[in-house]
C-alpha cells in the first residue's frame, strides 16, 4: 500500500464515516527489528484499537456539571483546573458521607480555587459558588433564610493565595448554619483594606461562631473576621480567635 | 478652612484630581513632586501611610480649621461643607468604624477600648494647624513604631494602616474629641445603587474614577 494507492480509494468514494468496528481492520505498523526497515504490515480491528487507546483527552466543561453517579471517578477540565466526579471512597475519606452523593463534581485538589459549595435543605448541591476577590460576594438569596445548610470551603486552604470571602446576607431571619473543613482557611489574610471573611446579617449564632473560632487553624497574617449583626455576635467568645492571631469584629 | 489630601504613587494622584473636580472647595495635594516629599520607606505603602501620618507638617499656613481627605474620597452634593458643623469646644473629629473589634494584641486592643471604636482616618477635623500639627508628629512618631513591629511571623503587618498608630497617639494627647456622623466618609457602598441612593456627603471607593462634579456616576 501506498499514497496513491490511498488517494484513489478516496477518489472512488470509499471514505465511510461508520464501520463495524469489530469486523472492520486498520492497518498498522508492527515494530520487527528483523526487518530492514523496522516495521512489519499488520491490522487491528477499531474495536480493539479503541479499547487501547481509551477516550484520551480529559473533556473541558463550560458550565458546572450536575451529580452525575456514572461518571464516578472520572475528570473534567473546569475553569482551568482539573476537578473529578467523587465516588464514595473519596467521599468519606474528606468527610462529606451523607453531605453530598456518589458523582459529586469537586476538585480533584481542595487548594485548586477559593470554592465555597452550600448545601441546604432547599438549596441544590450543585449550587457552588466561587470567591476569587473581594468584588465576587456570594449571598444567600433573600428567600433561603431561615433554612438549615452547610458551608464547606472547599479550596481555601492555599497559603499562597489572598483568600477573601464575604456573603451570606440575609436582611432577617435565621441560619442553621454548618461551617466544615474551616481548618483548610490557613491562606486567609487581608487583602489590602478588604477583611479576609465578612458574615454581616447572616443569623449566626453564637455556638456557631465559636465553633468557627474553634476549628480556624492559627495564623501569622493579618486577618479580619467580621461577624457584626449576627444573633451570636454579642455573645459569642472572640478570644478563641484572637488567641491564634485573627482580629474579630462582632 | 484647609483641605488637605496626600496622594503618594499614581492611583492616588488620579483619585485626588476626582476628588478636587467634584468638591467646590479648594483642596491641596501633597505628591511626590512637592520639595518636601522624601522617601522614608522602601514600601510605597508604608511610604505612602507615613506621608498622610505627617501631613499637616507640609501645610505652611492654615486660616481657621484643617479638614484631612483620603485622596480616594468624592462627593455627588454641591456644596458639601455647607452643612458640616462640629461643636466649638472640639478639637479633633472623625468618623468611627463600626463593631467592637477584637485583636490578637494589647496595644491594639487598650487602644480600641480607650475609644470604644476603630478610627476610620478617611476624613478628619482639626480645630487649627497647630492642633493639626500635634497630632501629626505624634501619629507619625507612633506609625514609625508600629512598623518597626511589622513582621508576619510574629503576627503583625502592614495592612493594618495608619488607623491603630493615629489611636495609639490620639491616648498620648489631651483633646477634645468628637465622632462624626458616618455620611461624612461613607466608605462601605461598593455599587453605583448604594451609592446614588445614599444620602451621605462623602464616599470612598477606589471605583469610579471618571465621575465628575456632581453628575451621575
């Protein structure tokens, strides 16, 4: 076989765009280090070929995708960085069991991006947001007060990042709020005259922010927790923060 | 009346030209092309933050009182001083933060419950120059103190600003003091809405650059 050979199959109206793909042969070169030139001519069916060399590239995504449990295991590209479908090994293994299901799409590494995922009892697990800036603020929406749901920071954790969230005003009403994984804030710091975390309106109470304070890895930079207008905020125990380095304003 | 602003590095010295083009009064700017200028800090931030702390010792002469203004300040009210009146007895004025604010340290921390709040030093009042002139070279004696302590391992930094060094020396000096209503630096409106719908005088916000005098944004 050779080039001409090739171009005049294609003249003759050979080119298929399907085959059967386990009767169907492609011819390849086999490595034969007896021959002179290297190689000897041989086929493979496509159905074999195909198994060999897998799907290969890694599929870019445009949106985030939903809980996909087929897709356990596998990855994804994802605003640049690489995230995978969890199954439940990983799951359990971070602490998640019971708070989000098998094909939940996370970051195959936590300290990727300042991602913040809310999980609620009316808000939906794909309902992730992301802090990359003071300007980006993520809010609960006025009709989720009341409501009981979990805040995990899932990539705040690179020390070499400024780590600046804010959100979670609410105008009344109060939250049930779980905070988890906040010992992964360790980049926390402030960014210029932007405070690392502002929680303002946000019905915490004071049990919850102790038990922020509590669980906050210590720190050497400089950084602002405001938690003002929050039904704990008189009574919660700043000191448990200020003892490994924060400042507290309530 | 004096108002003064320091603009150290081209951001601040655009915002300062917003500034002049939306207040009527007239307004000085210290820069960095004034004779007086030397650089004290290889930071420009805490070049910059030393600066504003020794503001007043660059003006030559001030009939009645001084006003200081963050570069970054403007205002959408024709006329803003109109209004503004402290009481007579009243040496130094200023706008507070809000919250009771917690720290990892003494000093900062007697210094907040001397004043019951944090200073916000965006907008200040000083009955005279020589009022003016005090508290300045305290401030900047105090600011040069606490950046000797700036070292992240040890929990401190530069962005804490010039605000603890300013309560830290306003503790040392025996004035009278007033707070300010928060309409005079409203520093927290972040959008176009909270802004134009806000009935305060002054804002802060290092965004809107192309307003002029008193149009929308």
């Amino acid at each position: 076989m050779d080039i001409l050979n090739f171009i005049s199959w294609i003249k003759g109206g050979r080119v298929v765009t399907s085959v059967d793909s386990t009767q169907t042969l492609i011819p390849v070169g086999l490595k034969d280090n007896r021959r002179d030139d290297g190689y000897l001519a041989g086929a493979i069916t496509v159905q074999d070929l195909a198994a060999q060399i897998g799907s290969g590239a890694i599929p870019v995504l445009n949106t985030y995708p939903v809980t996909t449990p087929s897709e356990a295991g596998n990855t994804f590209l994802y605003r640049g960085n690489e995230w995978h479908y969890m199954t439940q090994a990983e799951i359990d293994s971070i602490g998640w069991t019971g708070l989000v299901s098998v094909g939940f799409p996370a970051p195959v590494s936590k300290v990727y991006e300042n991602t913040i995922i809310y999980v609620g009892t009316d808000i939906p697990a794909t309902d992730i947001r992301f802090t990359q800036g003071a300007s980006n603020v993520p809010t609960i929406p006025l009709d989720r007060f009341n409501k009981i749901f979990t805040i995990d920071f899932l990539g705040l954790g690179n020390p070499t990042k400024y780590a600046v969230t804010a959100g979670l005003y609410t105008p009344q009403g109060t939250q049930t709020v779980t905070f988890r994984n906040v010992q992964l804030l360790a980049g926390l710091r402030d960014l210029g005259t932007s405070l690392s975390i502002t929680y303002q309106f946000a019905g915490l109470t004071a049990q919850v922010l102790n038990d922020f304070f509590t669980a906050l890895p210590p720190t050497t930079f400089t950084v602002t927790l405001n938690f003002q207008f929050n039904p704990g905020s008189a009574t919660c125990t700043p000191s448990i923060a200020t003892s490994k380095g924060y400042t507290v304003i309530v | 009346m004096k108002i003064f602003s320091i603009a150290i590095g081209e951001q601040y010295e655009l915002e300062s030209e917003r500034l002049k083009r939306t207040v009527s009064n007239e307004i000085e700017v210290f820069t960095k092309l004034n004779n007086k200028y030397i650089q004290v800090n290889q930071d420009p931030l805490i070049d910059g933050l030393w600066h504003k702390c020794n503001f007043a010792n660059y003006i030559n002469e001030a009939e009645g009182a001084v006003i200081f203004m963050d570069a970054d300040m403007f205002t959408l009210t024709e006329n803003p001083f109109s209004s503004f009146i402290v009481e007579e007895t009243t040496d130094f004025a200023y706008v507070p933060y809000t919250g009771k604010w917690h720290l990892p340290d003494t000093i900062r921390q007697e210094a907040f419950n001397y004043h019951g709040h944090k200073i916000n030093s965006g907008f200040m009042y000083f009955k005279n120059l020589d009022i003016a002139k005090t508290i300045c070279n305290q401030w900047q004696w105090e600011y040069l103190e606490r950046e000797k302590l700036y070292d992240e391992d040890k929990g401190t930094s530069k962005h804490e600003y010039d605000e603890w060094a300013l309560m830290i020396a306003l503790m040392k000096l025996n004035y009278k003091i007033e707070v300010l209503d928060s309409k005079w630096n409203e520093w927290e409106f972040k959008t176009k809405f909270e802004i134009e719908e806000s009935d305060s005088i002054f804002f802060q916000s290092h965004d809107f650059l192309n307003i002029d005098k008193i149009t929308n944004i």
